[in-house]
C-alpha cells in the first residue's frame, strides 16, 4: 500500500520474495519558480525518506525533478 510522505513524495515497499523487498518512492519535485526553502524542504524529505530505506532493499526512484540542461538554464 503507498505511503505518503508529503504532498510531493509517496513510498510503496514490495515484496519480492521471502527476504527480499522493492522500495518505490515517488517525487515531484518543486518547480524553479519554488523558493529555495520549499525546494531544500522537498529535498531534505526525500533524503529523510532514503535513509530510512533498508540497504538491502532494491530500490526505484521515479520522478519529475525539474532538471535544467544547457547553457540558457537560469530561466
């Protein structure tokens, strides 16, 4: 069953086999227009949230991030 986390990140923990499990976490990120504290606060969760992820777990990361490439990514 997903779990979520804040408005912007849901997890799902899956079982695989008997000792084996998938952690899915799902992020959409701020967009640019954010302030920088609502961008660090998503961010800050989501590190929160991966540290709490057993380091066996296989893990999926799936999300908009709102990434900027290029030399014109100050927009």
């Amino acid at each position: 069953m997903p779990w979520p986390v804040s408005d912007r990140i849901i997890t799902m923990r899956l079982p695989l086999s008997k000792d084996n499990f998938a952690t899915i976490i799902s992020v959409y990120a701020p967009t640019m227009t954010n302030t920088n504290e609502n961008k660090e606060a998503v961010y800050n969760q989501l590190a929160s949230v991966l540290s709490g992820i057993p380091r066996t777990d296989k893990l999926l990361l799936i999300g908009d991030f709102n990434a900027r490439i290029g030399k014109d990514n100050d927009k």
